[in-house]
C-alpha cells in the first residue's frame, strides 16, 4: 500500500499542490461496505483484496483561465499507482460504476470531494470467474481493440 502510494506520489502536478487523495480499503468489513457503492456490473470487484478510493476537489490544485487541473493532476498520479502495481505482479482494474455518495458515506470522505475512480487491485486469477459477464470474460482473454495512432496523434497540426 505504501509503495503503491509512494510511486503515486511521484507524479507532477500544478504548482505541486498534489491534489490527489486515495483511502486503500483492505480489511474485509470495509471492502463489504465497498461492494455496497458498486454497479451490478462491477460484482467481479468483490474478488478484489484491496479497492483504493481515488479523489480529490477543485480548489487543491490550479485553475488556469478556465483549464481545471485537478483531474488530469489525479490522473497522472493514479497511473504511476497503476503502473508500480502491475511492476509488483498485481492487476489495478480502476472503474466507474460504483455511487460515489455511498463510497463517501463509507469511507468519510467529506462531500466537497469528488470521488474520481475506485481502482481495484489483486492478483490475476487463472481462471475466468463465473462474476464477469461474457463480455467482460472476453475482455480478459485478449486485450481489447485499440484505436489506431493517427485517430489521436497528430504531427505538428491537428488534422482529424
């Protein structure tokens, strides 16, 4: 958990205000409360050992002419979490089907925050757990398809 939010904590922001915030969840009566916050969808997130609750609010970080920063900030750090999570042998699935009011109420998380993702981290299963839907047991047997580099990289001009 530590090393997870050291390697978060590396990321650059704005002004260096570090808007991010993370609440990991790994004991089993609060990861239950967790599963209370998640969509139906989401149900394969109770295989999970730990949830990591990722938020932040508007006024920790810069507000440039209108440009927010505060999640792309958020968003940065999260990676690097991501990324030293999948270094250490983990799978860290972040999503967006949860209520983030519940998640609030679970983890005291004062209103003025946004609850941005969960991120849920284990280890990979061998086996496609009866949870996921078809869809999403095909999703883990194959990555999924991606777009090809010149819908969104553009050299020297935006051309799309």
């Amino acid at each position: 958990m530590n090393d997870l939010a050291t390697h978060a904590a590396l990321a650059a922001s704005c002004n260096n205000y570090q808007p991010w915030r993370y609440v990991f969840v790994y004991e089993k009566d609060q990861l239950e409360k967790m599963w209370t916050a998640l969509s139906r969808g989401n149900k394969w997130v109770e295989l999970a050992s730990m949830i990591i609750a990722v938020f932040s609010r508007e006024e920790d970080d810069c507000v440039i002419r209108s440009r927010v920063y505060h999640h792309f900030d958020v968003g940065m750090a999260t990676a690097h979490l991501i990324l030293r999570a999948t270094e250490l042998g983990l799978v860290a699935h972040p999503i967006a089907g949860f209520k983030p009011k519940r998640v609030r109420e679970v983890l005291g998380i004062p209103d003025e925050y946004q609850v941005i993702t969960l991120v849920n981290v284990g280890k990979k299963s061998p086996e496609i757990h009866p949870y996921l839907t078809e869809e999403q047991a095909g999703r883990e047997k194959e990555r999924p398809k991606r777009k090809p580099l010149n819908e969104f990289a553009f050299h020297n001009k935006y051309s799309g």
